[in-house]
C-alpha cells in the first residue's frame, strides 16, 4: 500500500481526526509528497463565509510532472491507459506511462505552436479516447486552462461554453461512434463556432470517416501537427492556486456555470482521495465507465489515477454495445479489479437477461464503486451479488462536480457497508445538517440540508467570470458553510444517505440539468407560452424529465408536440435532457407572488396527488384540479 493509505478503522477515526483539528499540518505533510518547484506561503489561507479560499498559495509546480514524469523512472512501462473502443474486440491497446509523457509532450509543443500560452481557455468536445486525455494534460503542462465539454452536449451548448470563457482553441474530432450511432463532432464544432469570435485555431483528430467541411484558415489535422512535434517539452511552471480547468455545470437558475478548480488543491483532492477510496495496488487495474466530459471523468479517469501511478482504462462504447454484456467482457478481457459506475447502468443491466453477466469471469474484481446518483438497495444488492460475487466492497461514492473529487464515503475493507448509504466523510470533510431555520442539527439521527463545515483542498475556488453567483450559490443559504444542494439523512451510526436534490436541479441517469435551462430551451416553441420542468421518478434514470406547458390555442397531435418540444432540447442543450413525459396545461398552480409552486407539480408527476399539502397560499387554487387531471404524453 503507498504511504497515507488508511487501511483500519481505527486508524480512519484517528487520521481523521487530526485532518479536522489540524487541517494545515495534515494536508502539508501530505502535499510534500509530490514534486513541487517552490514551497508554498501558507498552506491554507480564506474562508467560507468570504468564497476567498485557498491552498498551498505561493507554491509553484506542474500537475502533469507529478502525473507523469514523477513515475518514469519506475513506472515507465506501466500502461497509463487502455484503451477500449466502441467496436468489441480482443485486442489490448495498452498506452505505457513513457508514451503517454512523450505525446502529452509532444502536444503541449503543437498548442505552444499555436499561439496558445499560460492562462489561455482551450476547449475540447472529443471522443473518449486517449487523445482526449493527451489534450486536457498538454493544456495542463502549458498552463492552459481546459474546458471540457461532453460530446453529447449540442452545437448550442457547445457554443454557449465557449463563449462563456472565451476560448482561444477548439480540439475535437472529426465524428465519433458511441454504439450504433454516430456524432458528427465536427459539424457540430462548425456550428457551434458560428456563433464564437474567440476561437483562433480548430484542431481535429481523426477517428471516423465522416466526411468533413474544412476551413483552411483556421483548421488542422491533429496527426498532421504532432508529425512534426518534438518530444522534449518543459512543464510551465504553475501556482498552485492558478485554474487548472473549467468545467461548466447545472444550477438551479440560468445557464451552466463554470466550476473553476485550481492546481494545487485539485491535485491534492484527487490523488488522497483516489488512493483511499479506491486503494488500487501495483498490479491492478482500475476501471471508471465515466465520460471524461462530467467531472468524475476529469477526477478519476485522468488526474486521481495518473497522479496514483495507476493503470487504467478509457472506454468509448457504452454498456450495450454491441450487447448488455460488453461491460462485463471487458472486465472479463483487461482483469480489472477496480470497477467504478452509476447506478443507471446498474438499473439498466439488471433489467437484462443473467448470462450476459454470467457468460464472463469477473472473479478479478475487488472493490466496486458507484457515483453520480442515490444507489436504490435492489441495484445496491443485485452490484454486489451477481457483479462482486458477494466479496467486493461496494464504494458508494458521494460528491460534486464542484467539490473536486470524493466527500462522503466508505473505504473499501475499511468502512462496514451499508446499502443507499455512502456512509463516513473523508479526511479533510466535516459535513453537518441543517434545519430549515439555517441551523445545525446536532442529534445524530437527523435529517436535513447537506452542508460543508470547512474549507478543503479539492474545493471549486469559483464560478468563472462572477463572483456574486459563486457566493450567492454556495455560501448565503448558510453563512459560514458551503452549501451542497443536497438533502441528507444520517442515521444512528452517524451514516449519511444522500436523499437528492433539494434545490431545482434534476439528476437524470446520473446527468446534472437545471430545470430553468429545459425550460428555456421548450419556451423558443411557437405554442408555448409558458412552461414549468419537474423531475418524475423513474426505474431506470432514477429521475426523468416532465415539462407542464402552457400552449396557445388547441394541440391537436400531442404525440406530435411532444417530439417537437424534445427536438428543442436536443438541439439547445442535448438529447440527454429530453423530456420523458409531456402535459399540456391551462394554467400552473402559482403563488400569490407569481412564482410557479413546483411541490404540486412534483407530486403531479410522481402520481402522489392524494395529499396536495397546504395550497391555502395560491393565487389560483383551481389550478390543481387541473394539472391533477390532465394527461401527460
Ligand atoms: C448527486 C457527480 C447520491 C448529488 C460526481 C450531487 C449522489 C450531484 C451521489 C452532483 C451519491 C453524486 N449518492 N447522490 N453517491 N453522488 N450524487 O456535479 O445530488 O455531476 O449533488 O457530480 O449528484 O453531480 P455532479
């Protein structure tokens, strides 16, 4: 095991101890473990109630030496990744750790070429595959800042991402095959950029044979460019509080925002908590089903594991291409130990007939995780007796794209279990309870508003570009705290369960979408004149979409209406966000304010409708009857 790994509970209850009542000293003898060029000033400085925190500030280093050249020596011919395309077959594409530098390297110098120097905002809308990772990393050893935008996401969105930081670059593909279908990224980048002045350079990896639009004053193959690139590169040296990257997620208002996370403490986050978490050894392989477009792709994929010297695995396709098997026969293929997933692929596969499971060997596997989204016990069971055969610890993970990496949950071996539960904060996190009358509760069987107590190293230092929303977001509901978003309960042992979203942010299949972004999405159709987006419980997703629409005049094809409102969420946002049921309404049940009351319109969805609540306070009453007896398409 390598050094700071906690391997008894005993030691997890003392270590985490020290990390809350001396949170300087634990995170420095830690954080000297790296390689860094200068020490830093103060190892943390800020606070909650200002959003002005910081990490290791003054110290000067470069993740990708500590992700990279750090393990050359003994790690050189280590895979980094394998890499697993969409098509299914039996060849193992293993990239070395020496490779993997050299093309880091290598690209750093073609977007040096470009123009592109520290600080400027590259954006990159790939394929998942190494290339991908080859990107973010040579953006990290210039100093550029990467945004990563998932390749699912529309021209709009796209566009709306970029323009948000200004990017100077654009890496993408020229199309990718995710499962039978394929994605013209490149199209999409044409279109998107339309609406961009920013961009200066547009670089495109080959990976399909899609045919292609070229503009030859501002595109550039990809192979053509790293031809010619020397393989000695320099890392830029980076404060530790300069942005690593931006990653644009949903709120509960408006559009996206862009989490900023910084170098040093992002560093720090992912590695400590990758190596508990997970406490992958030498000859393992680890596996995350994620897409490196969502943060757990950003945080254990690429930086946690490499950081980890670890090796593991980029996978294109997706759990039922070309059958529901393939997850099962890539285990079956690469050994892997470590398999890390969400829940809506558990749902989904169980579903499916039991010899796509058991037609492969899984007996490498030692933990198993799930991310993303609360794990329903039946899934939870299902994970851990036909996938782990009863004797891998499931890792129910709970944390935030704007948290950096993992908070709250077990150690594999370490922490007894427990199904729905993701049980015991990390080291470094003190969570608390909060009533509705913003204080803490103390009992320990409580439930209430998840909150953060005290500043830790993986947190996101801001929303790029506006200050006011990062403090109004996080830290005003509760003053001195970091807000999550989160509903909690803890049970008697001190347990938490993360009940879901409290606030107007949906959670489908694991995907973050704000309900105000679908809304304004479907508002652009020409009948619509107003609308109001809630969440539906659903086996699958665990949450679906259900937009209630206000038309103009008589729908008389519902069916109809319905494929248009969802080919508005397509092209505006992505198909993932699609609405899953469609109800034509006359009005919407509204407060004496004018705001729309979207309990009743959540109790409508979920067909819970025998006890309204108090709707004493509505403007219009009548409204309910109404919306309870319409029809949803
Ligand atoms: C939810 C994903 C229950 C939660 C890493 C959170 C979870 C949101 C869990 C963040 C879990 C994440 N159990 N719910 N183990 N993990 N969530 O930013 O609602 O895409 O606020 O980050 O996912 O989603 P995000």
């Amino acid at each position: 095991m390598k050094p700071f790994t906690i391997t008894s509970f005993e030691e997890y209850k003392e270590v985490y101890q020290d990390s809350i009542e001396n949170p300087a000293s634990f995170w420095e003898k830690y954080a000297k473990t790296f390689d860094w060029h200068a020490p830093w000033d103060e190892v943390h400085s800020g606070s909650l109630d200002e959003g002005n925190v910081k990490w290791f500030e003054g110290g000067k280093f470069n993740i990708t030496e500590n992700c990279l050249d750090r393990h050359l020596e003994e790690h050189g011919d280590k895979v980094a990744f394998y890499f697993e395309p969409n098509a299914s077959d039996d060849i193992k594409r293993g990239m070395t750790y020496s490779d993997l530098h050299e093309e880091v390297c290598k690209f750093a110098n073609v977007l040096e070429s470009k123009g592109i120097k520290k600080g400027d905002r590259v954006a990159i809308y790939m394929a998942m595959t190494t290339e991908l990772a080859i990107a973010a990393l040579a953006c990290a050893r210039i100093g550029a800042v990467h945004s990563i935008v998932f390749a699912g996401f529309s021209a709009q969105s796209l566009a709306d991402r970029i323009n948000d930081c200004d990017a100077k670059l654009l890496i993408t593909n020229d199309g990718l095959e995710r499962g039978e279908k394929l994605v013209p990224l490149k199209e999409i980048s044409d279109e998107a950029l339309e609406q961009c002045s920013t961009i200066e350079n547009v670089i495109v990896c080959q990976r399909t044979d899609t045919d292609i639009n070229w503009n030859d004053d501002r595109d550039e193959w990809w192979h053509l460019l790293m031809e010619g690139a020397a393989i000695d590169h320099e890392a830029v040296p980076m404060d530790a509080e300069d942005p690593l990257f931006i990653l644009y997620t949903s709120g509960s208002t408006g559009k996206p925002k862009g989490q900023v996370h910084t170098c040093g403490g992002y560093m720090i986050w992912t590695s400590y908590t990758m190596r508990n978490v997970f406490q992958v050894e030498e000859d393992d392989v680890y596996w995350c089903t994620a897409d490196a477009g969502w943060i757990t792709g950003h945080s254990y994929i690429i930086y946690g594991p490499l950081l980890n010297a670890v090796s593991g695995i980029i996978f294109e396709s997706t759990p039922t291409h070309p059958d529901p098997g393939r997850l099962w026969k890539v285990i079956e293929k690469h050994n892997v130990t470590h398999f890390y997933t969400a829940p809506t692929a558990i749902r989904a596969l169980m579903k499916e007939d039991i010899k796509y499971v058991n037609n492969y060997d899984l007996s490498s596997l030692k933990v198993l995780g799930t991310v993303g989204e609360p794990i329903n016990e039946e899934a939870w069971h299902w994970y851990d007796e036909k996938i782990g055969n009863g004797n891998c610890p499931i890792v129910d993970t709970w944390w935030q794209t704007e948290t950096g990496g993992i908070m709250i949950s077990p150690l594999p071996g370490v922490t007894k279990t427990k199904p729905g539960y993701a049980t015991l904060p990390l080291p470094g996190v003190q969570p608390a309870l909060m009533d509705d009358n913003g204080n803490e509760i103390t009992e320990t069987q409580a439930q209430g508003d998840l909150v953060i107590k005290q500043p830790w190293p993986g947190m996101t230092r801001g929303i790029w570009g506006n200050k006011e929303r990062y403090m109004e977001t996080y830290f005003t509901k509760y003053p001195g705290n970091y807000f999550t978003g989160d509903g909690c309960r803890r049970d008697a042992d001190g347990y938490y369960r993360i009940t879901g979203r409290v606030d107007d942010v949906l959670n489908v299949s694991g995907h973050r979408l704000g309900t105000a972004e679908i809304e304004d999405a479907i508002d652009d159709h020409p009948r619509i004149v107003e609308s109001a987006v809630v969440g539906y419980p659903h086996d699958v997703k665990g949450e679906g979409v259900y937009a209630f629409t206000i038309c103009e005049g008589e729908i008389s094809d519902p069916e109809a209406f319905k494929k248009e409102v969802n080919d508005l969420i397509t092209r505006q946002i992505s198909p993932i966000a699609k609405a899953g049921k469609v109800q034509i309404v006359s009005d919407l049940p509204k407060t004496r304010s004018g705001k729309i009351m979207r309990r009743i319109l959540r109790k409508v969805a979920a067909n819970e409708t025998d006890d309204m609540g108090d709707i004493s306070t509505l403007l219009n009453p009548e409204a309910v009857e109404q919306v309870k007896s319409g029809k949803a398409y």
